[in-house]
C-alpha cells in the first residue's frame, strides 16, 4: 500500500511539475479523468482554458505486468462550500 501512495505522489509531482514523461508513464494509455463539470478527458486530450476550484479527488489505479502501477481513471468533484 505504501508503493501505491509513492506512485500517486510522484503522479501528482509530475502533474505539477508538467514532468510529460513521468506523467505519461504514470497514466495508462485508456485513462479518463472525469472533470468537475462533467466533462471525460482522456490521456491524449489537452483541455482548453482553465478551471480553479477546491476538489476531492477519486483515483484507480491498475498494476501492468510491464508498466507498474498506472492510473486509469479519476473523477474530480468540486468541493462546494
């Protein structure tokens, strides 16, 4: 379980960071994210504009016999105060 949450950090790192390798490596090929409005995004989508707002976040993760552990899918929920 501790693997995993390393992997997530550096996810979210390389996110930050705009690391397009490490992120590409730590997404599976068929990943979606589901944005706070709805919207599904998968790996090979670049979103237009911008979006800002406080979220949970839900992330799966599959482990690759060749890649590792990769996320596939994660949704986005505004935290609405």
């Amino acid at each position: 379980m501790d693997h995993l949450r390393d992997v997530e950090r550096q996810r979210l790192q390389a996110l930050v960071a705009r690391d397009m390798a490490t992120a590409q490596r730590l997404h599976a090929d068929d990943y979606v994210l589901i944005t706070p409005r709805g919207a599904a995004l998968t790996k090979r989508i670049s979103p237009d504009g911008t979006f800002s707002a406080q979220c949970w976040h839900t992330d799966c993760y599959r482990r690759d016999p060749n890649a590792g552990w990769q996320a596939v899918w994660s949704q986005a929920t505004a935290i609405v105060p």
